[in-house]
C-alpha cells in the first residue's frame, strides 16, 4: 500500500495524559498537512511542512501542539495534557509541490487517528 | 461569517435527479479551489479541482465565480453511490510565500435514493 498511513487508527487517554500520532506521506510528495475534523464538520486546517520545514501553523494549534518532520518525510503530531475538547478525528494528508509557489496539487489524505479523551 | 459556508443538508434526491450544491467563501484571495468527497468514517478524497472557465467531468459541473466568491457543483443522473458528504475547498496560498492554508466547508451531505 502505497498510500498516506496513520498510526494508531484509534486512540482513547485519560485528560491530562500527552499523546502522540504519525502520519506517513506518499514518498514522493514533499508537502504535508495536519487537520483535525469533529463530527459534522469539515476538517480543519492545523498545520503544513514543505519538506522537514513548517510553513503555517493554524491559530486553532495552541501551545499545548507541536509538530515535527524532522527529515521531511514522515511527521508526528504530539498533544500535550489533552482536554476532553481535543477529542476529534487528526487527519494527515500529502501532495506533491508545484513548480511555483502559489501551484497546489491534489492532496490525498491518510485514514485519520481518531482520539477519545476521557 | 464563516471562511467558507455551504448548504445546510442534507439533500435527499431520488435516483437520477440532477442535485447541485452551493459555496461561498469570504476571502477574495483565494486562489485555488476545490470538492472532496467524504464517506461516512472515511478520509475525504479529492473529487474535483474548480477552473475560473468552470469545468466538466462526466456527470460532474463545477463552476467558479470570483465576483461573487461563490462555487458550485452539479451532479447529474445521480447514482446511489453519489451519497456522501461533499466538502468545499478553498486554498488561501500565497504567491509571494510557500504558505499553504486550506479551509474547508462544513459539508453538505447527500442521500441518493432508490
């Protein structure tokens, strides 16, 4: 399988706890991409690498956020002393850069980590 | 007022009916734009991208209309397996930077019917 890949699928912690997600892109594509997506809405944009550089963050990502993609290829996604509001479904998704700044590409997105804190 | 709106839904449409689904957006800097189709508990997934001469693809119209920062899509002689939740994109990059900052819409869902 070629595709984006998350690990874990599903995860359930306890209010406080930190957790911590991986998200594999396509091994071509350069740019990454975190949402995080609650029920009835659409995902929400958290954060973009262009290869292991972090371009944009989202105001929605507090301090207790951090990303990584410390060689440009895959990307962890920790949350620290989750709250019960961070339950929600993190997707990752990848594309290919586009020859100038302003080209965007399809971005194919990974199955998601879905996160319950209790 | 939201970045990105779309129809409430659901649209429940029996088999066959043409349905189309409605977007505005309120940054006129937009750039790039975009419907992704989502199943239920699955990722979304790119159905097709939105051109300024508005663009076809079998069944499938979207159109764009800068002026009125709106978008549209149309799906004719809908299928059962059109039912999902249709999500509207829009992509805020900028042309001086690398910055990329997509925001998508709340969805608005679809039940195709026998």
């Amino acid at each position: 399988d070629t595709g984006v890949s998350q690990d874990p699928r599903h995860k359930i912690t306890k209010r406080g706890q930190n957790v911590t997600f991986r998200c594999d892109p396509i091994s071509e594509h350069n740019r990454l991409y975190w949402y995080r997506q609650t029920l009835g809405q659409g995902p929400e944009f958290l954060t973009y690498f262009q290869n292991e550089a972090q371009l944009e963050k989202s105001r929605l990502l507090s301090d207790r956020f951090s990303a990584e993609r410390p060689k440009g290829s895959f990307s962890t996604l920790e949350i620290q002393r989750t709250e019960q509001g961070d339950s929600a479904m993190y997707l990752c998704a990848s594309s290919l850069e586009g020859a100038t700044s302003g080209d965007t590409y399809e971005q194919y997105f990974g199955p998601g980590t879905r996160l319950t804190v209790t | 007022r939201k970045e990105v709106e779309q129809d409430p839904g659901p649209f429940n449409v029996p088999e066959g009916a043409t349905v189309a689904f409605n977007c505005t957006y309120s940054n006129s800097a937009s750039q790039s734009f975009f419907w992704y189709r989502q199943d239920c508990r699955k990722e979304p997934k790119l159905l097709m991208s939105v051109y300024s001469s508005g663009n076809e693809d079998g069944r499938f119209t979207a159109q764009l209309n800068r002026a009125s920062q709106y978008i549209s899509l149309l799906i004719r002689d809908s299928k059962l397996s059109d039912s999902a939740t249709y999500l509207c994109v829009v992509n805020q990059n900028s042309r001086d930077n690398y910055g990329q900052n997509f925001v998508f819409g709340p969805g608005t869902r679809l039940s195709v019917l026998p």
